[in-house]
C-alpha cells in the first residue's frame, strides 16, 4: 500500500520491481489491487496530486522496461475516485487497463 512517493519503503519497492522487470522480462504486468493506500493518503490530508505521482512513478517504471501492465483496483482506495483512477491508469501508453465503469461494488446476480 503506497502512500507517498517521499517514504522510503516506496523507494526501495520500486528498486525491487526494477530488478525483477530486468530479471523476468514478463509479457504482461498484472497489478492486483491495493496498490494505494486511499485511507492513508485520506488521513494523511494528501489528494489526488499524491496519487497521480505514485501511479506515475510506477508507469514511469514500466514505461523504463518498455513493459505493458494491467491494473485491478484493491479494496484499500478509501476515498479516491475509482473511476478516475482507473482512467488515469488507461491514460498510460503501456497499460492495457480499460477505463470503464468499475465502481468496485459487488452486484450479486
């Protein structure tokens, strides 16, 4: 769960990424959700500018490896928009996320 760019921890995870995306040269990244902290970044008086340079940081990465992904939302967004993070995450020229309707509510059938 990344809550800023400034923390440490946030830096040596993307450090590790690195190593593996040179390693293990994947065809595909699959983000699993709960990426992001929203309760934190929400606690913390951090907005949506902090999660855009999080998720930037993290394209930034892939984009270094020439490295498509694919994100699905966690369950840890808190108040961040879904729908705006995950166009956000679409925007990227690598990612394979659809921006779509993922309002993240269960709708059993």
């Amino acid at each position: 769960h990344f809550t800023s760019v400034d923390r440490p921890q946030f830096g040596r995870t993307l450090q590790w990424l690195d190593r593996v995306l040179t390693a293990e040269r994947p065809h595909l990244v699959v983000l699993t959700g709960d990426v992001i902290s929203g309760s934190s970044l929400h606690h913390s008086g951090m907005a949506w500018d902090a999660v855009q340079a999080i998720w930037t940081r993290i394209a930034d990465l892939m984009h270094a490896h020439d490295q498509p992904w694919v994100t699905t939302l966690g369950n840890h967004l808190g108040a961040i928009d879904r729908l705006e993070l995950n166009a956000h995450d679409a925007s990227f020229r690598l990612s394979f996320t659809q921006s779509a309707n993922v309002d993240g509510q269960y709708q059993p059938s």
